[in-house]
C-alpha cells in the first residue's frame, strides 16, 4: 500500500481508499479478514487511530464488519451495489478531468480523443 504525505488526502483516507479497491476488485474476498489494525498501523509506520478510522470509514459504506476480537472481514457484496460504485468512481474522475481540462483549454473532442486514446491503451 503507497500512501503519500503530500497528495493532500487524509492518511486513513488514502488508507480505505485503497482497501475499498481491492475489495471492489475481488482482492479481499467475502469473508476475509483485513490485517490487524495493530499490524497496519505498525507496517505503514501511523497511528493506530488513524487505522481505525479507515476501518471505520469502511465499515459505515457497508463494506466491512467488526468482529469482537477477530478483526474486520469483508461483507458480502451485492453485484449491483459494486457497479454503482464503480460507475460513481468514474463520475467523479471524469468530473476532475474535465475540470482540468478546461483549465488546459482543451476542447470537448480533444478530451474525448484522449479518453479514447487512454480507454485503447488500457487493454495492451
């Protein structure tokens, strides 16, 4: 797990933002457990507060659960629910590139040529 000091994201942001991925992706399976909020903690060298908020952060989006001394596993996830996800992932970077992209003062087809451009890249 990369976490950056100076991207401006919160640390246990950074944290449930990358633990929400691998979930979403099939990385972490129904059932599994995440690593000990005391093992993170102490792997990325943070506070065990901060650990646990991203685990809380994960648990409130439904997830994850706690488990009284076990730890958190991963929630089954609805089919649906993960498409939704992914389609409001890719709303919001799609918002955030056209911000850019008016900034740079591209055009509606230039932008729309990169996108291709990129989507075509993907799949080498």
């Amino acid at each position: 797990m990369q976490l950056s000091q100076n991207s401006g994201v919160p640390i246990y942001q950074q944290i449930a933002d990358s633990f929400k991925t691998d979930i979403l992706t099939g990385k972490y399976k129904q059932g599994e457990y995440l690593p000990s909020i005391r093992g993170l903690a102490r792997d990325l060298r943070i506070s065990v507060i901060t650990t646990m908020k991203a685990y809380e952060m994960l648990e409130s989006e439904g997830l994850v659960t706690a488990a009284q001394g076990k730890g958190y596993y991963v929630n089954a996830q609805n089919s649906e629910m993960l498409r939704e996800q992914h389609l409001r992932k890719v709303e919001d970077a799609l918002n955030e590139a056209i911000s850019s992209a008016k900034i740079a003062q591209m055009t509606e087809s230039e932008l729309v040529e990169t996108l291709k451009a990129l989507y075509e890249l993907s799949f080498d």
